[in-house]
C-alpha cells in the first residue's frame, strides 16, 4: 500500500468515516512495523491540528505560493538528500495536506499497483474474474471496490449501484459484500445486488444458492434462498418486500432474457424500466392492471420492438418524449382480462 493511501485511510480514522471494507484494509497494513510507525506521526499530527481555532482556515494559495518561491530558490544551491530524510519529507507534507484541505487523494490516482482496485462503470456493463476465482459482472452506472488478493478469513468487497455476481465456494471464507445499508454474506451462489444512491430502495435477488442479507444497522438479517428477492426502504430503513421472483427479470440486463407469464402489466412496466433504464408514462392507470405472457431477448430485439408488440396486444399509442421517456396514451386489457 502505498504512504498517501495509507495516510489517507489513517486521517478517515480519525474522522470517523472508515467503512468497514477500509477497516480491514487499514488493519492489514498495520500489521507492518513501518506502517505502524508513519501511523503514529499522522495522529500525532492530528491531534495537534486539533489545538487551533476552529474558526481558523489556512491562506492555501498564499502557502502555495510560498512555497514555490521556496523551491525555485533552494534550486541554485542543489544538495543530494538522502533518501530516507526525503521520505520523511513526503510523509510530513502528505499529513500537512490532508490536514489543511482534507483527504484530496483520487482512488484512480494513487492506486495505481496498490492492493485494491477499483471499477467504476458509465453506460455500459462490465465482467470481472476475482482472485478467488469469483465473476462479477457491473451494470451501468455502478462502482465495485476490491483486493487483488483475499487475505485473513473472510472475502470483502464493497459496490454501489448494481452487480450480478458467481461466487466461488469456499465454506472457510465466506464472501462479504459491503452495499450502502446492507451487507451480504455468502458462501457460493449467484445473485443480483442494486443499490444505487439515488434510489429509495435496495434489492437483493438470489439466482442460486442462498445469501444471508444484514441491515448494518442492525435492523434484521434474513436467509435468502433460489429465487428469492428482497426490497430494502432505504428511508424507512425496513424490508420493503420479500417475494418470489420466479422467473428472476430483474436479472434481465445480465441474463439478456425476459419472461413474463400472466404477469400484470404494472410488474412489466417496472422491469422494463428497470433493464432498459428509461420512464415509462401510462395515461391509463387501469392498463396496468392487464396481465399478458411474453419472453424478450433483451439485446437483440430491444425496447422498441418489445413496445410495438405490447402496442398490437393493448391498443395503445406510444410516444417518444426523449431518449429515456415514453407516454404510453390510451389502451385496453386485451381479452378483457383485468383484476
């Protein structure tokens, strides 16, 4: 690990905004007698940061300014410094930095050949095989956190967003994913997590297997088996829902299929705005009541074609507001089927 993430992971100690996955991280590196000792310079340095007026707040141009003049005038009279006494230097100024500014160090800058990764993920999807031998595939719009190796007893990651994973069996290891409120914890099996910020709800589907899903709150832990899935309210910091979903469409943007067999168009509507991530706008709440069985290969048919056979069965009109919404005007139950 390197010095400025290890100062780094030292200085969220001492704010209290460790997570649990930078926990273990921190504890592995202390292990090292000389990580220990620059441990001990950086909370000596803190805690006399602590001294000064709260209300104080550091000229940083002016210091910056300042110090490259420094620079440029020490140039003329160059001397070789020894390596150990220039190390001590960095130290000083990467503690001096996060104590004037805080924490300014960008993952994707100084992780470069350190002991974690990670991968974040814009408007694509993307697959990882972990060490142990475990597959990860990332949504969209996502970002996944993990070792380059799996030490100590247990296999931790961290995500937000959404992430299907394949995990390697290993009864003496179990695998722990750190997802916002929820922590689960597995042994092998395949399953969904999504849990992006921006949304009310979390939710957990298990393919195969079972996961042990835990409020890091405290608030409940459950067993989840095959085909199970469960709603986490992120504000009401409860279990929204624990269904059966048999025919698993929440898995549609990894697995590219769909299946729905006399299933009401309101379930349809949320995964079809679920997979293909757009808003779907019905000016005829009674439409979604309508039930309709259909399979869709979700890459290679797509949305528009999936609407247009929706539009002969339903009578309805649709209307492309923007790239990401569509007004679905009028319709009626087909067969006159409704609740």
């Amino acid at each position: 690990m390197k010095e400025e993430q290890l100062i780094e992971l030292i200085h969220k100690k001492a704010t209290n905004t460790l997570t649990n996955v930078e926990s273990q991280r921190l504890d592995d590196a202390l292990k090292n007698a000389e990580n220990q000792h620059l441990a001990k310079q950086v909370e000596s340095a803190w805690e006399k940061s602590l001294d000064y007026k709260k209300d104080y707040q550091p000229d940083v141009e002016a210091g910056l300014r300042k110090f490259k003049a420094r620079t440029q005038n020490e140039t003329l009279s160059a001397k070789v410094v020894p390596m150990q006494g220039r190390r001590s230097w960095l130290r000083i100024a990467a503690v001096a930095a996060i104590l004037v500014v805080g924490s300014l160090f960008m993952w994707n800058t100084i992780n470069s050949g350190s002991q974690w990764q990670k991968v974040a993920v814009t408007d694509t999807t993307q697959q990882l095989e972990l060490a142990d031998g475990s597959k990860v595939w990332i949504n969209s719009n996502s970002q996944f956190q993990y070792p380059n190796q799996f030490e100590g007893n247990q296999r931790l990651v961290e995500m937000e967003g959404e992430a299907f994973f394949d995990i390697a069996k290993n009864p003496e290891k179990p695998f722990i994913i750190e997802a916002g409120d929820l922590r689960i914890k597995v042994l092998g099996t395949s399953f969904n997590v999504r849990n992006y910020s921006d949304e009310n709800f979390a939710q957990v589907t298990v393919r195969s297997g079972k996961v042990e899903v835990t409020n890091v709150n405290g608030g409940f832990t459950k067993i989840l088996e095959a085909n199970d899935q469960l709603t986490f309210d992120k504000k009401r910091l409860k279990i929204n829902a624990l269904i059966k979903d048999v025919n698993l469409n929440s898995l549609a943007w990894w697995s590219g299929k769909m299946v729905f067999v006399n299933e009401k168009l309101s379930r349809v509507k949320e995964v079809l705005e679920h997979v293909y991530d757009v808003e779907l706008e019905f000016s005829n709440p009674d439409l979604l009541k309508c039930s309709y069985t259909i399979s869709n290969d979700v890459k290679e048919e797509g949305l528009d074609n999936l609407l247009a056979v929706l539009k002969e069965a339903f009578a309805f009109k649709v209307e492309k507001v923007s790239k990401i919404k569509y007004n679905i005007i009028g319709g009626k139950c087909s067969n006159s089927e409704s609740e």
